[in-house]
C-alpha cells in the first residue's frame, strides 16, 4: 500500500477523522479554558503578591497563601496534579462532575477536571510572569491613578495590568503554547486527548509511522496558529 | 493680616518624613489658604518633593498631621480616595495612563467616580424605607446605647487626666538643659517620657471616640446626581473635550499619549487633574522633564489656571515663573521651611544666609 492508501484507509475509511476531531476538541477546551482561568488566577495572585504589605497587615497572610500555591504548583509535575486531583481530591470530596452539553457537543467531566488541573498549574507560572509585567510599569502609572483618587484595585484592573499584560505578552504566548503541548498528559485521566486519540488509532491497526507523523503536524499547525495569533495581538497593543 | 482670621484649607502641623534612618521632612508646619499660589524651592535633596508627595500622602509621612478641608488625610480611618479627588497632582514625568486615549486618560477618574456616587445614592435610596422603619422601632435603645458610649469615653478621659497631672510634674521636673556646638539641647527622663505618651494617646483616642460618637439618623432620599451611566459619560466627555479645547489639543482626543511631545503630555496631565474639579492643585516639579521651548506653554496654562483663582503649591526651579506666579514662596532646604515671604521680600532681601548663598547661584 502506498502511503496515500494507508492515510485514506486509516482516517476515512476507519472513521479515524471522528477521533481525531474528539480529540482536537479536547485538547482546545483544556487548553484555552486552562490559559483563561490561568491568566484570571495568575493575575489576582500577582497582583496580591505586589501589594505594599506595610499599608494593610492582612495582606500578608493573602501574600502567603500565594507563596504556597506558587510553591505546590511549580514545584510538582503537572501529570502527578492531574492524577492528585483526579484520583484523590474529586473522590475525597465526593464531587462528581456532570458532562456538560452545548448544543451537539459534550464536553466530558474528566475534561473539565483536566480544565482546572490546567487552570491551577498555569496559573502559578502566570502569576510569576505577570508580577515581573506589573513590576515592568512605571510606578508613576500608580501614582498618578492613585492621584487623581482612585482606589488602588480600581487603578491596578484599568491601569496597570492592562500595561503589564502588553509587556509580558509575548512571555504568555510561550506559556500558552507549552501548555497545548503540555495537554498530552491529560490521557492520564482518559481524556481523549489529540494525542490519545492518534494513539487509539494506531494501536487498532498497527499502523505506527503515518499517524504519529500526522500527530505531530497537528500540534506544530497549532502552534503556529497561537504564534500567528501572539503576533496579532501584539500588533493591536503596540498602537498604545 | 486679615489671613490669620480665615480657616485654612490645608493646615500641616509637624510633618515629618523618614525614609529609614534618613529624616527628610523635619517638622514642618505651615498654613496654606485658599486662593494662594504658593510656591516651593529650594536644593535637590532638601524635601521639597517629598513634602508635596505627603500632602496627598502617596508618601506616607511618618508623624505629623495634613489637614486638609476639615479632613485628617494622616488618620487611615478617613477615605484617602474622596480627599484626593479634591487635590489635583501634576507630575514631573507626566505620567498620563499609556493604555488609554487622551479622551480616556481625562474621562476615567471623573467617570469612575461619578459611576460610584451613583451607586451610593442609588442604594442609599433603596434601603431608606427599612432603615428608617429600623430606626422608628429600635432608634431610643440606639440612641441610649451612643450616650452611653460618650459617658465611658468621658470617665477615661477623666480618669487619666487624674493620672496624667502627677506624671506632668515629675516629667517636668527631669528636665535638663544641655548647650553643645552653640546648640541648646532640653532633654527629659526617657521612661516618663514614654509614660506621659502613652496617657496622652489613650485621652486623645477617647477624645477622637466622643467626636466620631454619631446618634443614628433616619437617611433622606439622595438626588441621583445623574439619571444613568451614560449620562455621566456624556457630561464627562463633554468637560473633556472643553478642557482639550482650551488647552488647543481637541484634535489629539482619540490619540495614545505616545505620540504626543512633551509639552502636549504635561498640558494633558494639567487638563486630567482639572478635570476633577479640584480645591487645589500641586504641581511637582511640572516642567523639569520638558525641553526648553516647551516650558513656556506649560507655564503659560499654570499661569492662566492661576489667574483664575485656584489654590496651588508649586515646587519649581523656575525662578522667573515662581516670582510672577506666587503669592508666596517657601525655601526647603534640609527638610525644613528655613524662610517664606512674598516674592518681592523673599527674592530681593532673603534673610536666611542658605537662602542667600542658594539665590546667589540660580539667579
């Protein structure tokens, strides 16, 4: 068989393509869903770590409890959250999450559990990198917020950190991008992931090389999507 | 001087500043009234920055008090927020909002806050008729309970005054004088020192709980200042763009401050902090940062700002601006006011010889 027939035999006449969508739409979920609430999470702690702690003394225990998550989340693999969060706090607590239906499509409970595994590990890098973005602004962006009587959160949401966002942007790009790749792990849970979903495939046939040529593609076209996308954005700011 | 007889609008009394070790402001205490240009020089390093920087606290001071418009802008009780709507600041790097538009840059302080009174007013409207229901029921025993709180406040006051007397005397009595350098230098037993501090504070916390002791109030309907958001948009938008036009930049409205020259971004720094309608503004320092054909424009609009009767405080190196503008000037230096006067005695016949010997050099 040529490569040709192998490629058709495998993802249309097996229906291979319905697996490789599943798995498309599961990786995108995880992945854009986990950078959303990442950046939210990562932001709220930056922005607590970068609060003068003189002014306010409860601040410090918020300060601490960012020190700790930062801590626990950078300091263990993101396949040994997963599987803590999967196998041990879900059960533990007894939360038992629905599937979720939009119209034809359904998005698993394991994926919205790997959602917020996602969440919570990207999160920790964001909040680093979006301190470093906060600390990058002027503090007479502050001052001058500050000034004319704003409050201090008030100045941080509008002033702030849309600045820090801009400088640190291409810095979440990278974050992003090592995240979609990072969504592999996700089949630790099984979730049918882009990768598991290749894997499927080539298990059932014994067809190794064309799939995992073909997975590997996948994830470079998406990657260069995310670039493409950074570049975009980056445009639209610089006019600031 | 019939200034003596008017309140002040801000009263500083004893402000002091360290950074660490480092004293930078050394009590100062002055009086500034309303409708006077004051105007502040002196060496770099001497405080004069600083000094402006903790009359809207974004320094905090480390003792002394700033009272501005009957408000205590050292106490952390009071809304810093609300006081400093009320005092416009210019800065020597501009600092204009990078993400926003110039519209924007002026819209969001005056916007931002009348979307807030809005709210309150709004909320305040909708409670009244249980509140007040509250208040018809349970008001005596409310009242009873403040009448209370004013007689204990009172008998603490009482009681360490008693104690207070016999501490006063013996600390009086430690007082010892003692001459170095030329200096003369009184100084007391320290531990009492400290004890007498500390009774003070406890009469004087007793003192700020009967003033603050409120009887509850049935609230009145408050009138919505505006109907809606859109309204205060509007309005906003409206002074914006009659402030841009007054300053001739109406047409740089909808551009990023990035691309505006130096003198154009402090013009609109101007404009930003005008635009809350301020009691008073301080200027730090407005035109060090500008290159020199861009100076005059922006003392041209603080000249025009001053001629229309607006409280300032002004530290500046231009001397030729501080003799027309001011009403007054103050010469810091060593983190105290060391000489003020009006221009004429204060430029032609300076009494302090620092000030003298620093004159000697600018002029």
């Amino acid at each position: 068989m040529s490569i040709w027939q192998i490629f058709v035999r495998q993802f249309v006449t097996l229906s291979g393509y319905k697996l490789v969508l599943e798995g498309l739409f599961n990786t995108l979920i995880i992945a854009i869903f986990g950078l959303l609430l990442g950046f939210l999470l990562g932001s709220l702690v930056a922005v607590i770590k970068t609060i003068p702690s003189y002014k306010k003394p409860g601040v410090k225990v918020f300060q601490t409890i960012a020190d700790g998550y930062i801590t626990i989340f950078r300091g263990t693999p993101m396949v040994v959250q997963l599987l803590i969060i999967h196998f041990v706090i879900f059960p533990l607590l007894n939360i038992n999450i629905k599937n979720i239906i939009v119209g034809s499509l359904v998005v698993q409970g394991v994926v919205i559990e790997a959602v917020i595994a996602f969440a919570l590990n990207s999160g920790a890098y964001i909040a680093e990198i979006m301190r470093g973005g906060i600390n990058s602004v002027d503090k007479g962006q502050l001052e001058a917020g500050r000034a004319v009587g704003l409050s201090y959160p008030k100045t941080m949401v509008s002033i702030v950190v849309p600045q820090a966002f801009k400088n640190v942007l291409p810095t979440l790009g990278n974050e992003f991008i090592a995240l979609i790749k990072e969504t592999s792990v996700a089949s630790f849970i099984a979730v049918t992931d882009l990768t598991k979903a290749f894997q499927n495939m080539a298990n059932s046939t014994y067809e190794y090389i064309i799939p995992y040529i073909v997975l590997a593609f996948c994830y470079l076209i998406l990657v260069i999507l995310i670039t493409l996308l950074v570049k975009l954005m980056e445009k639209r700011l610089k006019k600031a | 001087m019939d200034q003596s007889e008017k309140k002040p609008l801000i009263e500083v009394k004893y402000l002091t500043k360290k950074f660490g070790n480092l004293l930078v402001l050394n009590e100062i205490s002055t009086n500034i009234y309303e409708g006077e240009r004051v105007v502040i020089i002196g060496p770099s390093g001497g405080g004069k920055s600083t000094f402006l920087r903790c009359l809207n606290v974004l320094e905090d001071p480390t003792s002394g008090e700033i009272i501005f418009d009957g408000d205590d802008l050292t106490d952390l009780k009071i809304d810093i927020n609300v006081c400093r709507q009320k005092m416009g600041m210019v800065f020597q790097q501009f600092n204009l909002f990078n993400n926003l538009t110039v519209l924007q840059n002026i819209m969001l302080a005056p916007v931002t806050v009348g979307k807030k009174r809005l709210k309150q007013a709004k909320w305040n409207n909708r409670i009244l008729p249980y509140y007040n229901k509250f208040l018809e029921k349970f008001g005596a025993k409310l009242n009873a309970r403040v009448d209370k709180k004013i007689a204990k406040n009172k008998a603490i006051i009482e009681k360490y005054n008693a104690m207070l007397a016999p501490v006063e005397e013996e600390w009086a009595k430690t007082k010892r004088t003692v001459e170095k350098a030329g200096k003369v230098f009184v100084t007391y037993d320290k531990a009492l020192t400290q004890k007498k501090l500390k009774i003070v504070t406890k009469i004087e916390n007793a003192e700020r709980v009967i003033d603050r002791a409120k009887y509850p109030q049935p609230k009145t309907p408050m009138e919505l200042p505006f109907p809606d958001v859109k309204a205060i948009k509007a309005a906003a938008e409206e002074r914006a763009m009659a402030l841009l036009k007054r300053i001739g930049l109406a047409e740089k409205a909808n551009v990023y401050p990035s691309t505006l020259s130096g003198g154009q971004k402090q013009r609109i720094a101007i404009v930003r902090a005008l635009a809350m309608q301020p009691k008073v503004m301080l200027f730090d320092e407005p035109t060090s940062a500008l290159d020199p054909e861009m100076v005059g424009e922006v003392l041209d609009l603080i000249k025009t700002i001053a001629d229309s009767g607006m409280t300032m405080i002004i530290v500046t190196h231009e001397m030729g601006f501080a003799k027309e503008v001011a009403s007054r000037v103050c010469f810091i230096d060593g983190g105290k006011i060391k000489e003020e006067g009006t221009p004429d005695e204060f430029f032609n016949h300076p009494k302090d010889p620092r000030l003298q010997e620093f004159l000697s050099k600018v002029l």
